[in-house]
C-alpha cells in the first residue's frame, strides 16, 4: 500500500484507461446484437439468448475474478495481459470467421470475461495506489471523468464519419479505432504507474466464503451499502436502457437524440471538480445523498413533458448530467475506503468486493432491460404503431420508477451513514 499522496500526474495517468474501457463497453451493448441479426444472419432470439447467458456467466464470474487478482499476481500484470485477450476476443467477435451461435457464444464469453479482467483490477487498484480517502475520491473521479469521455466519443464516431445507421460499419469503425488507441493506453498505464503497487505481505488469503462471511460479520453496516448501490444503480439503469425509445415516442425529439446525450455527458464533465470539493467539506456518503436527490427534483418533472418538449427536457438533462458524476465516482470512492478496512485484521477482498460491485452494475442493467421489455409485451408494444398504454408505461418506467428505487436508496445510505 502506497502511504504517500499521489502526485496530480498520478491521478491522471490513472483515469486515463477509462478511455479504451468505455470503448471497449460501448460496442458491446449497442452494436452488437443487431450486427448478428442483420449482417450474420442469426435469429434475435438465439441473438439475445446466446448474450444472455454469456452475460450471466460473466456476472457470476466478477467476485471470483476478484478473488484471483486478490491472491495470485499485480493487478497491473492482470490487467496488462488481459487486455490483449480482451482484443482478441472483440476482433473475432466482431470479424468473426464462421457464421454461427457457437462462434458468438465462445467469443462472446471471452471478450465478457476478459473485459472482467481488465475491469475489477482496475476498480480494486482505486483502493491500492493510495490509502488516503481524499485520494481514493480524486482517483474515482479522474477514471469517470475519462470514462465519460470514452463514451462521449464512442456515441459520436459513427454519427461523424456517417455510419450510424449501420451496425456493420459502426462496429468496425469503433473496433479499428480500439485497437490504435488501447494498445497504446496499456503500456503508458503499466509502466508509469506499476512501481506504485506495493504489495503487504502480512496479507492473509482465507477461503473464499469463509472471508465474506467476516467481511458481513465484522462490517453489518455495509450490506445497506450494497443494497443502496444496487437501487440507485437500477434507478440509473432503467431510464438509460428507455432513453431512446422516450425521447422518440413521448418527445417525438428523436433527430434530437445525439445533442440531448451530449448535454447531458457535458454536464457531467463540468461539475466533477464541484463534487471533489463538496464531498471534501462534508462527508462522501452526504455528496452522493444531495446528488440523488437533486436528480429526484429533475426527474420529478418528467411525466409532465410533452410532444416538442426539447427546451425542459435539455435542462432535465443538464441537471441529472451533473448529478451523474457523483452518482459515478462517490459510490466507487466509498468502495475504496471500504475495502482499506478490511485491510485492518490483514485481509485483502479488495478484488472480491470490487468483483462483487462490478456483479451488482451488471445485475442491475440485466433487471433494468427485462423490467422494461417484459412490462412493454404486456402494453402490446408496437414500435409502427404506438399505442398510449405503451407510452404511459414509458413515462412511468423511465420517471416514476427510478424516483422511487433513488428514493429508498436514500433511506439506506441514511441508515448506513448513522452506523459508520
């Protein structure tokens, strides 16, 4: 464990892998479903079925991916080697050489379990550069910042270079543009930032749910942690995985749709350092408790707007985008300072509580896309011919739900901040 405080470079050089991380993301979950259904050929439901699975796997795997980067090896080695899988797993996932399931399913599950690879270790490493909890909320927010802007030029490419509505090329573009750019964030990553991982050796490895049982039963207080987490991260996921289809039935604003994402990515980049500040004078778990309730306000509004609504809803968007940072890089830093306790009896689950967070985003966006699309069939959904019971469950989805979800998020991290 590092005891000094990190240098800004430090910092930055360490948000910076949030870049090829968003890119690397990104394809996966927009492009890449309908790429298999149109240009290879295969149904959407053995398309989906075949994801769906992988993705399970994938989420089942994160805590013993954490577990593994905890015991055996420098998380900076881990990541390094399995970002060159990661590659290799996206190059033939989206260049594949036969065209079938099984090609998709075996690609599919090593691109997901490489990118898992890459993933926690880099999460867990928030808590290993630096024991300090000031550092542990600027390393958070250097790598979300990056993150965001990640996505913001992944959204973008396709739109710049025409090709948006093709999934082929779209997929192609971004893989092309990962494969220049990832290569080269690895090795400055690595070898600028490798010699700050000090490894303890009085660290003692227990068996693997012999630990999680003395994490809960040293550390009650941080199941409402984790819980508050997977609400307020289904309460995020549930109007991202119904934004497209919000702002095209209910705003009728779909050309609109690029420049409400970059409002609302712009806000977010904006008011970082506000956040930093904040959560500095007043304690991390209040920061994030104001954010989300800030969000609440906005989205309050919500079920009122109407067809041609763009100037409410942009400014819906500027207000939820700045509350988005801290809703990004708080809980993580929280995170953080969490797994420096366990440190305290010279146990390391750093990896482990990293791998099961990393288990709860995904958990959340999977629950998000089935709450959704399973509530959608029983409205009879039709995307030719909308039918306003589909669009009152849109709203209700996209707006009502998320408030109540943040609202008993809010209740929890209460409740955990009487007990920490």
């Amino acid at each position: 464990m590092n005891n000094n405080p990190l240098k800004s470079k430090e910092i930055f050089l360490y948000g910076i892998l949030g870049i090829p991380i968003a890119f690397l993301g990104f394809p996966l979950y927009i492009y890449l479903p309908s790429f298999y259904v149109e240009h290879i050929g295969l149904s959407i439901g053995v398309v989906g079925f075949i994801l769906l699975i992988a993705r399970l796997i994938d989420m089942i795997a994160d805590p013993f991916i954490g577990r593994f980067s905890d015991i055996y090896s420098s998380k900076f080695n881990i990541i390094f080697i399995s970002s060159f899988f990661l590659l290799f797993g996206l190059f033939f996932l989206i260049k594949p050489i036969f065209h079938s399931s099984i090609w998709l399913f075996f690609f599919s599950i090593l691109t997901y379990i490489s990118y898992s690879f890459v993933l926690i270790p880099y999460l867990s490493l928030n808590s290993i550069l630096s024991k300090n909890e000031k550092d542990n909320t600027k390393l958070s927010f250097s790598r979300e910042i990056f993150i965001i802007i990640g996505v913001l030029i992944a959204l973008l490419m396709p739109y710049i270079f025409l090709v948006s509505s093709d999934s082929k090329k779209s997929l192609e573009l971004l893989l092309y543009t990962i494969l220049i750019i990832s290569p080269i964030f690895v090795l400055i990553f690595y070898f600028k930032l490798k010699h700050l991982e000090i490894k303890n050796e009085n660290i003692i490895h227990k068996d693997f749910f012999l630990s999680l049982k003395n994490f809960f039963k040293n550390f009650p207080h941080h199941k409402k942690l984790f819980f508050a987490f997977l609400l307020n991260n289904l309460a995020n996921a549930l109007p991202a995985t119904l934004f497209l289809f919000f702002v095209k039935y209910v705003l009728n604003l779909e050309d609109k749709t690029g420049l409400f994402l970059i409002i609302y990515f712009l806000s977010a980049i904006i008011t970082f350092p506000f956040w930093i500040k904040l959560s500095n004078k007043i304690s991390k778990s209040s920061t994030w408790i104001l954010s989300i309730i800030i969000a609440i306000s906005a989205f309050i509004f919500v079920p009122f707007l109407s067809e041609g609504d763009f100037l409410y809803f942009a400014i819906i968007c500027v207000i939820t985008g700045m509350c988005l940072g801290a809703d990004m890089a708080l809980p993580s830093s929280i995170q953080a300072d969490v797994a420096n306790q366990t440190k305290q009896n010279n146990e390391d689950l750093t990896g482990v509580l990293f791998g099961f967070w990393a288990m709860i985003t995904k958990l959340s966006l999977s629950l998000a896309v089935a709450i959704s699309f399973i509530t959608l069939e029983f409205t009879n959904f039709e995307s030719s011919n909308i039918n306003q019971t589909s669009i009152v469950a849109i709203i209700v989805l996209y707006s009502i739900v998320p408030i109540i979800f943040k609202l008993s998020s809010i209740f929890l991290l209460l409740k955990y901040k009487k007990t920490n």
